[in-house]
C-alpha cells in the first residue's frame, strides 16, 4: 500500500512541475509568437494543461482514497485487500493463486486481480475451506480456497 501511495506521489510531483512550471513557459512562448487564434502550439498547451488538471485532480481524490484505508477494518482471517490466496478451480482441476489488490496494482499475468473484478468480488470475505462459483465472462467457475495469506500476515 505505501509503494502505491508513493507511485502516486510521484507522478502528481512531476504532473504539479509540469502544470506550474513548464506549461506556462510554453503558454508564454506560444503567446509571443503573436495572433493566438491559429497558434497550433498555443492552444495544445493549453489543452494538455486542462489534461493535466483533470488528471491531478484524479490521483489526488485517488490518493485521499487510498490514505483511508483502515487496515484495522481489513479481515485477519478472510480474504480481503492484500490477501494472497490459492484456489483450487473445480472445473479444470487446477490450484491458482491470486493476490487481491487495489485497481492501480493490477497484473493479470502475475495472478494480481483487483478486489473489484469478478474473481475477487467473490472471493471477498471467504475463509479456506470455502467454495465459491464465481460468474466470469466465460461462464460460471467453482473455486475452493485452500491457502489464504492476508496482508497483516504479509507485512509482518
């Protein structure tokens, strides 16, 4: 979670340097190049400051999200945000293992899914031992959870 919240940082440092330093240098630049109704570099940059804006809104609101995550309210013994859990999918007699993160920490291929898709709606608030049948897009899957590492396990 804190390696999420400084990516975040990051990028609203670099986007905050850009809207209040770089962007208004060009402005200026492109304003003294004279009639500003068909000055092409003028009105980009004004466009991709209105684009910066709107994104630094959008990492901030994302980041107040994020700083109100209560770790105390995060189960110990289900699965919830920063659980690490091994399945075994009923259908395909298969284990998997899927850690639930937030939308930003999201790797398909690295078994990373979002609390809010499908498999991990499902597997929310479920305990080893639990079966689920959990509706995707390729139809209807049946999981039994047989391994379960929440986060207060993971960050010791």
């Amino acid at each position: 979670m804190e390696e999420l919240k400084k990516k975040l940082q990051k990028e609203i440092s670099a986007l905050e340097n850009e809207l209040r330093v770089e962007l208004p240098r060009e402005i200026l630049r492109a304003r003294a190049h004279g009639d500003l109704s068909e000055n092409a570099e003028y009105h980009a940059a004004k466009e991709r400051q209105g684009y910066v804006n709107a994104r630094l809104n959008q990492l901030n609101a994302r980041l107040r999200d994020l700083s109100m995550i209560d770790m105390a309210t995060i189960p110990r013994d289900r699965v919830g945000l920063g659980s690490t859990v091994v399945v075994l999918d009923v259908d395909k007699d298969e284990k998997v293992k899927y850690k639930l993160v937030t939308s930003e920490e999201v790797d398909v291929a690295k078994g990373m899914i979002s609390t809010s898709s499908p498999i991990g709606r499902g597997l929310l608030g479920k305990r080893v031992g639990d079966s689920v049948r959990i509706q995707i897009p390729g139809g209807v899957r049946e999981m039994e959870i047989i391994e379960l590492t929440t986060i207060h396990q993971t960050e010791g």
